[in-house]
C-alpha cells in the first residue's frame, strides 16, 4: 500500500509570485501520479488545509513562494523540523498560539492549527512535512509571475515527481536526475 501523500499549493496568484505554489500543482496535476497521492491548490484556504490534514496523511508537500535570500527563481526543498507536540495545562493568555486570519496563514500558522487540531480530535498529523519553495522577486498586487518564478515552474514540478518516485541509479549508482536539497 502506497503511503498517502499531499501535495498543497499554497498562496495568493493576486499577489505576483505569491501564486508560485498554485501555478506549480496546476502543472503537477497534468502528470499522472502514484496511488494515494493527492495533488490541491488551496491557495490563500489555509484552515481548509488543516482540516483536510486531519484526513491521516503519512507526507505532506507544501509548494510556496520561499523568500530565503536567494536569486529569484532559485527553488528549495526545505524539510521542515518535528513540532512539538501539544502543550498541556492552560493557555499562556491572549496573543498566544495560532492567529486566524484566513487570508493571513503563513505555513507555520496552518502547521500550528493542526496541532491543535489534532490534539482535539485524536487525529494524527504528517509523519514527514517538505517545502518546494520559490524565491520570488515580486510578491505585490498582480497577476502573473515574474519571468524568473514562471521559468523555474517545470523544474519544480520535475522536483516534485523526484519526490515521489526518485529516479533509478545509473550504472554507477548515482541518481540519473539530481533532486536538490537546500537546508
């Protein structure tokens, strides 16, 4: 039985390369996939992605506008670190914990509010969390990606494929496609 596997596009195409994750599952859900992978756009839906998580999903493939300092179009598989699990006793007080602004949910707010999620129901969440980031290099209002972000869209998509069914060695085991990491 194939693992299940989420793949979520996230973010807001009225904001230039902040729709970088939403044009990458476009083109990803033109490829055909392995059972039990699901590929979404929940764009700016942060809560919808929480909750559909509560679904039991052993990875989960955030693909996002990633500004880490680098050139515009640079892309990123950053793996993201185990959360600690729910904090028992009262709530530290107004202010603390996830905000919700569904307009507003940066992953780590979405990643937030399915651990609370998850301690209310039972559920359990991702064994593994992955980011395919893109650096953008314009995240105001427009429509459209910059020609960096547009250019660096198939070769996140072959990324994510990678991720899903690495590719065989070469004679020489070595990997015949390379799958970047970045820490």
């Amino acid at each position: 039985m194939n693992p299940k596997v989420l793949i979520a596009g996230i973010g807001n195409v009225f904001l230039g390369d902040d729709g970088f994750g939403v044009e990458t599952v476009r083109a990803l859900s033109a490829h055909p996939l392995p059972d039990g992978v699901e590929v979404v756009d929940f764009g700016v839906r942060g809560v919808h992605l929480a909750y559909q998580l509560l679904d039991g999903y052993d990875t989960l493939v955030l693909v996002d506008a990633t500004a880490r300092g680098g050139a515009p179009g640079t892309l990123y598989l950053i793996e993201a670190e185990a959360r600690p699990g729910p904090v028992e006793g009262p709530a530290d007080g107004p202010g603390e914990g996830p905000v919700l602004d569904g307009h507003h949910m940066s992953p780590d707010t979405v990643l937030a509010l399915l651990d609370a999620l998850c301690a209310g129901t039972g559920a359990t969440p991702p064994r593994r969390t992955l980011v395919l980031g893109c650096e953008p290099a314009c995240v105001e209002e427009g429509i459209g990606l910059s020609a960096p972000v547009a250019a660096a869209v198939p070769e996140a998509v072959r990324m994510a494929l990678d991720l899903l069914d690495p590719p065989a060695p070469d004679e020489a085991g070595a990997p015949r496609r390379e799958l970047r990491r970045t820490p």
